[in-house]
C-alpha cells in the first residue's frame, strides 16, 4: 500500500563558530524574539523562505519550518549575514 508523503518541517542545526550577544541582535532585528528569563535563545522569524530559527550566544542555530534542504542553507545564511552586518559577531575564546 502506497503512502502519499509530503515533507512539511525540516529541523536543521549548526553552528557559527563565534559567540553572538544576543541582546544586540534582537534590539536592531524587528523580526527578533527575546525575553531570557523565559528561553535562552532568540527566535528569529524569516518570511522568504518561511523559517525560524532559535540562535543560541554560543553561535549554535536550530532551523525549523523550512520544507526543503535549500531554504534551509538560504534561511542560516540570511540570518549569518544579518548578524555580520549589524556587528553582532564576537570571536570565539
């Protein structure tokens, strides 16, 4: 019996390899979430493609939403070059 599948999230992961300050981030980000006491990460909305990801200081982003593999390196490099745009990269110690 056949099955007709259909993929509808995606949940990817990885990493920057640098801190990011979050309270930086979220404060020059309009699509940013960040309230600490609550959940250590920010969420990060994108509307193309459509994801979110949770991005952690210690560089680490969770990616969720997408439907394919391609809005998934799209959407971390839209958020990585977001990031390094604003100045909110800091070298790994």
């Amino acid at each position: 019996m056949p099955f007709d599948v259909h993929v509808e999230n995606i949940v990817a992961s990885t990493s920057l390899n640098v801190k990011v300050p979050l309270g930086k981030l979220v404060a020059k980000q309009k699509e940013a979430e960040y309230e600490p006491e609550q959940f250590p990460g920010l969420v990060y909305r994108l509307s193309k493609p459509k994801a979110a990801a949770l991005i952690f200081s210690s560089g680490k982003i969770v990616c969720t939403g997408a439907r394919n593999i391609e809005d998934v390196h799209v959407a971390i490099k839209k958020i990585f070059n977001k990031i390094k745009e604003i100045g909110a990269l800091m070298k790994e110690k």
